[in-house]
C-alpha cells in the first residue's frame, strides 16, 4: 500500500476530545456479577464475552437459571448470540415470577423418551445412569432418606409413569413414598472381599430398576472402613448429565441445612414437554421440514459391509484416549471440541469406506430451548437431543453454525407429529456424544464425585441402531474417548480400522488442516474483493 498517499484520519492542527467512557447500565452489571459466579471467577468485564471467558454450552443453560432467579429472563441461544454481558442487556427481559400451571394430563414423551422407546430392546434391557459420590463424612441414613425423598418430591420425573401404548407421560399420583435408600455396610467385610460386594451390589441396584413399574430412581450407601459413599441410580427415561449436576447440587445443599428451601421451580418436566409438543406444530418447526428430509436423504446411501452371517455378535468396545501432548490443537473450548470430532469421524469415514459425505447423529444436551418453552435449566428429566448432521470428509467448517434451532425441529418433526413416519425411519449409521469436560465438580460442591458411577448402567443387547458410535469427553490430562462397535451392523476389523483412523485424524489436527484451508485462497480475487 502507499500509505503516504492515504488521507490524515485525523485533522491536523485540531484538538482530539478526550475519550468519555461508557456508563456500563446497571442490568450489565447485574449479568456480569452472575457469569462471574457461575463460571467461578472474583469478576469479569462486562464487554468480555462469555465463551471467551470459559464458558460452555452447559454453564450457559446455568446462567440462564441463575438469570431467572434473579428475574432476567433470557435464553441459552440469546448467550450463544449476545456473549457479552453489556450485549445481552440488551435482550433481557423481566422475567415471569409465577409459576407455570403445572399440567395435570397426559402428555406426549419427549422426542429423546419416544426415540428410546422405538428401539427394539428398550425395555428388556438396561438402560441406566449411575453417579458415585463420596461423602465428607459419616452420614446418618436416616437424614439421607429424608433429603431423597425430598429430591423426589420436588423431581417428579424420578417417579413418572407412562401409557407405552399412547405414547404419553401420566399424570403423578399420590401414592405411599417408598424408601428410596438402603444401607450396604462392608466395615467388617475382609477388605479383599469389598470392591466384589460393592460390585455386586450396584449390579442388583441396576437390576431393580424398572421403568414400567415407575421404579426409575433408587441410592445404595456404601459404607467401608474408610468412608460412606452413596451411589445414586437412575434410569435415563428420567435423567441426563445434567440432571445428575442438579441433583447433587440440591442433594448438597440440603445435607448441610436439613431446613433449606431450595430455589421454586418454576416448570416441571411434563410442562417442558407440553410446550414442546404445542412448539412441534408452530409454523416455524413445519418450515424446516424440506430442510431435514433433505438431511436424511444421504442416510439411504450409506453402507457400512455388514459381518457374515454366524459371525461374531455383541458389541466391540474400544478406547482411543488421547493424552494432552499428542493434541494439536487446544482442548478446553467444548464447540470448538464437539467439531473436530465431528470432522474426525467424517474424515475416517471416507478413508475406510470411501464416503465424501458423512450423516452422524450428534448427542447434545437439549436444554437450549426457545423462549416459548419454560426454562428447564434447575428440572431434572432426559433432555438429550439427537440431530443428524452431514458432515463433508474435506470440510474445515464448523457444520453445525447452519443447523436451524441448534437442531430443535428435528425432533419434534420426527416424534411428536403423527407425519413424521420418515424421518423417524431414517437411520444414520453413526452417532457422537460428547460430554465436554468432567474433571471439575460443580460450583460450591465440597464432594468428589464420580461421573462414571458404579454397576454396568447399559444392556450388553441394547441397540440403538448406530454401527459406530463415539463417546466423548476431556479432562485436563486429554481427551477421553470410547468407540463402541456394533457386530450385528459391522465387521470388527473395520470397527478397529476405523478407530484407528479417528485417532490419527484427531492427532494429526489443526496444523494440516490450517495448511489446507490456507492453500484454498485465492489471494488475487482476495485482493480484488478488498480493492488492493
């Protein structure tokens, strides 16, 4: 550039006003004091937006609950678009102080719940989630039955019952609480005989549970020589992650003040699902129809070589762990994350079965609702929303800035419209879950907690239909991931062949990829286009 011919931006000879700062409006202020809370940090600037200070899908479905606790009444997508706390000011709103009318009809299943339940084995097989936590101290069980019951009562989800037949969740009853906690002591047990009894003891608990009975939720105390520890068991009709977080959240606080009134919900489960089934029939969601019959499509020209008949069944189940020093790239910003896999697994799809264009049902947690739908960031349920998404094996974008809703429609399209027959058909051949970072406990918890649980929480036979599927997550020591392989739908060698083909695409990173991207550019159209 000749920059000695460019134009004085500034006059000579004049006197420059001195910068007046802005008055930050005190509801920015009011946002900033609680991202700085739910993110765990003294204070954070008001400009700063809350991805850039750390933030993540999940601590964003926090803030909005923290928001509406303080009447601001915002949405996960609106902190998506507005990450600044001056920015999205200026789309808060005063929120509702009453209660939603709780619904007293049936409703229909959540579109995860519906899915779960058109698959063959969903209800001979396990099915379960399971937290293990680590109490600070003895605790007397009595005290823990009490605090249980509590969490149930509040959480109707942890009781609900269904018409399989109507596809719909039932109103609660009033009925006799049933205890919720038994007691396992080991204190005298031979302690080469305890971690047998401990897992035997979560195998049993798992065993009892029973979906068709409203048996979703139960806890065993586990007490050593050395500690209490509570394993909670739910079945996943009823909870996701994040329920877990909630309840242990809740389950902490009322353990330290036996008196506590925890924050009023403002909607439960079942109205969560009402509205969603009103939002399935709006305009909005039928205008996406052509988008996702489209999406679909791809999955009928999609095939894996299926095994030989007699061959080896069940499933294959492989880790693939990354450690932190074999990334090329900055693990820590979970979309970020959540889109190097996705590209990962595109690009050893084409590798082992040669498809340019790969079709993956991507898990994400599904609480990013619209502002029609109540806020559901304190309610326990299973909110997990799974949306395909094509994936291009030489592709470098992040494919899931141009899925509408964050993939809301979906869902509804598929299971709560009695025309969704097709797309409720399609099968993607594939599926990824990524759980973003479970090293760190909650705010404010003083318990350590295993995420992972106790017990064999899933059926060797349940199927979900995917061949392949990937289970995700990082924690300051890498990434942590588990392939696993379904025999009926997949030979093991190319089960294996493609986890190794993940693996090396995810190790080989950003550093390619960025040569790549850069050798595409045209830089004399470029600098035509800028007016060089």
């Amino acid at each position: 550039l000749a920059r000695s011919e460019l134009p004085d931006l500034i006059v000579q000879g004049r006197s420059v006003s001195p910068v007046i700062p802005i008055k930050i409006p005190d509801l920015a202020v009011r946002i900033s004091e609680i991202f700085a809370r739910i993110l765990g940090k003294e204070s954070v600037g008001p400009t700063i937006g809350f991805f850039e200070l750390g933030g993540d899908s999940i601590s964003a479905v926090q803030a909005v609950g923290a928001l509406t606790e303080e009447n601001i009444d915002v949405t996960a997508a609106e902190i998506l678009h507005h990450q600044s706390a001056i920015a999205l000011s200026s789309v808060a709103r005063v929120a509702h102080s009453e209660s939603i009318l709780s619904q007293t009809l049936p409703v229909l299943l959540h579109p995860v719940q519906a899915w779960f339940l058109s698959r063959p084995t969903a209800l001979t097989c396990r099915f379960n989630q399971s937290v293990l936590i680590t109490l600070p101290e003895r605790v007397d069980p009595a005290n823990l039955e009490c605090a249980l019951q509590v969490l149930q009562e509040r959480h109707d989800t942890l009781c609900m019952t269904f018409d399989l037949v109507k596809g719909v969740i039932l109103p609660p009853t009033k009925q006799l609480a049933r205890p919720i906690l038994s007691v396992e002591d080991f204190r005298t047990d031979p302690s080469d005989t305890v971690a047998i009894r401990r897992e035997a003891v979560a195998e049993q608990a798992h065993s009892d549970i029973d979906p068709t009975a409203g048996r979703l939720f139960l806890a065993r105390l586990l007490r050593d020589a050395n500690q209490d520890q509570l394993l909670l068991v739910g079945h996943h009709l009823s909870v996701d992650m994040l329920s877990w977080r909630i309840l242990v959240g809740e389950l902490n606080m009322i353990l330290q003040d036996q008196q506590i009134r925890l924050p009023r919900l403002r909607a439960g489960y079942r109205d969560i699902c009402a509205a969603m089934a009103k939002e399935a029939m709006s305009p909005t969601t039928t205008t996406e129809r052509p988008y996702w019959e489209s999406i679909t499509d791809l999955s009928e020209t999609l095939s894996i070589p299926a095994p030989p008949v007699g061959g080896t069944a069940g499933m294959l189940h492989l880790r693939l762990d990354i450690a932190t020093p074999e990334l090329t790239f900055e693990i820590g910003k979970s979309a970020d994350t959540q889109a190097r896999l996705l590209r990962a697994m595109a690009t050893a799809a084409n590798i082992c079965f040669g498809w340019s264009s790969t079709l993956i049902d991507l898990e994400t947690h599904g609480r990013d609702l619209p502002r029609q739908v109540p806020d559901c960031s304190g309610v326990v349920g299973w909110f997990t929303r799974i949306t395909p998404v094509i994936v291009e094996s030489c592709g470098h974008d992040n494919v899931l800035t141009d899925v509408p809703r964050g993939g809301l429609g979906f869902g509804l399209l598929a299971w709560q419209r009695s025309d969704g027959d097709n797309l409720r058909q399609s099968q993607a051949p594939m599926a990824l879950n990524y759980l973003g970072d479970l090293s760190a406990n909650p705010n404010g918890l003083d318990l350590q907690i295993d995420w992972a649980g106790l017990g064999q929480g899933v059926g060797a036979n349940f199927r979900t239909g995917h061949g392949l599927s990937v289970l995700a997550h990082e924690s300051d020591t890498g990434l942590f991931l588990s392939l696993t392989v379904d025999l009926d739908l997949v030979q093991p060698e190319l089960g294996e062949a493609y986890g190794n083909a993940l693996r090396t695409a995810l190790q080989a990173g950003s550093e390619e990829n960025l040569t790549a991207s850069l050798g595409d550019i045209d830089m004399g159209a470029l600098s035509d286009d800028l007016g060089l």
